[in-house]
C-alpha cells in the first residue's frame, strides 16, 4: 500500500481568458480543423487550468464533475465545490453511449489532440454486456456490435487513444455468467474488436479482467483472455468499477502476466482509496459508503508490468439504484463530493 499523504485540496491553476483563446485559436489552424467545443472563460477545469499537466491524459472541460462546481459555486458552496477539483481537474474514462459512439469521440479527441493529450475510453456495448442484470444493456446484435465498434474505432483514428475493451466481458465467461453457447460469439466479438481497435496506429487495447475480489483464482481469466485476442492486444485491465488495493491488485496481475507471456496491464484506482467495504459481497461494490479517491492517473506507477493507473468508471457517477443513488451511471454529486473529501492526494 502506498504510504497516506496530508489531505489537501488540489489547487486552482489560474489561466488567462487571452490566452486560452489563443491556444485554441493556434491548435485550429494548425490542424485545419474547428476549434473544439471548451468550457466557459475561467471554468474550473479548462484542459489548460487544470492539473492534467501531471498526467499525459485528456481532462474532460464538460464533465459532470466541472458542472457541478460551476452550479455549487453559484448556490455559493465554495468549499465543497473546491473539494470536488480533485475529481473535476483530473482525467477520467469517457464511455460512449451504445447508440453512435462518433459524436462523443470526435469531441473529446478533438480536445485530446489541441491539449496533446491522450484520450482514455471504456467501450462497453457488448450484446447481453450484463447477463440480463439490470441495467441490462448491450448491442442487440454481433452484427449491430460489429457496426458499433466500427464506428467507434473510426472516430478515434487521429487521435492518441488508449481503450479499456468490454471490462465485464472476460469476468462474466469466467464466473459463468455467460451461458456456454454464447461464449464463441463473445471470444469472436472480443477478438474482432481487439483487431479492428489496432487498425489505429494511436489507440492502445486493453481487455477488461475483473479483479481479486470476483474472480479470485487468476488463472481462471488466463484461458479466456488468450481466447479474446491478448496476444495482439497491448495487455489487460484490472479492478475497473471496483475497490481493490492497489497492491493486491497489482499482485493479482503480475500473475496473469506470467501466465501470459508478460504482457503488461493497467489499473482502475479511481475509488480505491480506501479498499474495499468490509462484508456481504455482494452489496460491497454497489455505492458503498466511506469509500475514497485513489491513485491519481498517471502512467508512472514504478511497476515494470503496470503501464498506467487510470480513472476508468467515473468517479462520481452511480453503481446503480442502491444505497440511496440514482440510476447506474448516473451523476451522483453528494457520493462524489465523500470520494473526493476522504483522498488522501
């Protein structure tokens, strides 16, 4: 574990109006393409006022995060909203939506690339992503999928972009959520989008792969990794959505690495700050209270097999309708104002 550091609100990197105005201005003509979309003179999280000058990912300037800051300072909730640039001022994963995936992309990598910047995304439309689970979700087809990551991969091609593919998928075929006979359709899917992803020069693939407290015998993810197209991947994801350590996580996956020809991973650590919730498992990973900010992202992580710790589920942003929290994926200000108060950088 890493050791605890002195709580501190993350400071205000103060920007001139001008400035930005040149910037943007510059990295439009530069590219022969319009300007892309930005926050407000003197938003709190403008791509050039934050501190994304620490990490080499893109800082989202339309986030819920930087919303709510705007709304918080207005109602004048000037601490809370000070508190909460830990969250508004750092990169997290944009998660396209199941329909089309292209305007979304094209936004954020055309920010991604006047900021210099890479962009991180999760892709998540698999057919019967959940198994029937609420919120069900998911293309209602291989073929509709097939369109979905086309297109998708499409809208990334100049940008510099690392993907985190399916986080579920691999998890759900080894806990057995997957039923039998839809497993050739998922490996096939899996392994069509690890190649149609890598048809991009820029885009890094890393396939999603649970977490020690899921699938807690590593070597059960070895097999169906291979299946999905590891191999022509650039490695795999661990801990997306969950809470584990970074250290046991990391443990976790050096050895699957081993297993796998040493191919390097990365890590979810966006509330992970404080573990996960002691007891029933099965209600620990919904909205669980206490929990922390983690690792900021970054892909300096002194581990030779970790190539990044990055913000993959939104801190911030629901687990589903438990605990008091809105629907999944939904914008919970409150949940995101305790992650933030209780991390620890």
């Amino acid at each position: 574990m890493r050791p605890a550091l002195s709580r501190r609100a993350v400071p205000r990197r103060p920007v001139t109006v001008l400035g930005l105005l040149l910037c943007l201005a510059a990295a439009s003509a530069c590219s022969g393409e319009p300007a892309p979309e930005r926050a407000a003179p003197g938003s709190p999280a403008s791509p050039s006022a934050t501190g994304a000058g620490e990490s080499p990912y893109w800082v989202d300037p339309r986030s819920n995060a930087v919303r709510q800051i705007a709304a918080w300072e207005a109602a004048g909730r000037y601490s809370d909203a000070q508190v909460l640039r830990r969250i508004a001022e750092r990169p997290a994963a944009l998660w396209p939506p199941g329909g089309d995936p292209g305007p979304e992309i094209r936004r954020a990598g055309a920010g991604a690339r006047a900021a210099g910047r890479t962009l991180v995304l999760a892709a998540h439309n698999l057919p019967d992503r959940d198994c029937g689970r609420r919120p069900a979700g998911g293309a209602k087809s291989a073929a509709a999928y097939r369109s979905w990551i086309g297109a998708f991969a499409d809208a990334l091609a100049k940008t510099e972009a690392l993907v985190v593919l399916e986080p579920d998928a691999i998890g759900h075929i080894a806990d057995g959520c997957t039923p039998p006979e839809r497993r050739a359709e998922r490996y096939g899917l899996l392994s069509e989008a690890v190649d149609r992803l890598k048809r991009n020069p820029r885009t890094k693939v890393y396939l999603g792969a649970g977490h020690p407290a899921w699938i807690t015998d590593p070597a059960d993810l070895v097999e169906p990794l291979r299946k999905a197209g590891l191999a022509r991947a650039d490695g795999f994801a661990l801990n997306v959505s969950a809470f584990q350590p970074d250290a046991a996580t990391r443990a976790y996956g050096a050895r699957i690495s081993k297993a796998t020809d040493g191919k390097h991973f990365v890590v979810d650590t966006g509330r992970n700050g404080e573990g996960p919730l002691p007891g029933d498992r099965g209600r620990s990973g919904c909205n669980p209270p206490g929990r922390a900010l983690g690792t900021p992202p970054t892909d300096r992580t002194d581990d030779p097999l970790v190539d990044a710790y990055l913000w993959i589920k939104r801190p911030g942003e629901s687990d589903g309708p438990c605990r008091g929290g809105p629907r999944a994926g939904a914008w919970w200000p409150e949940y995101a104002l305790g992650l933030a108060r209780r991390a620890r950088e």
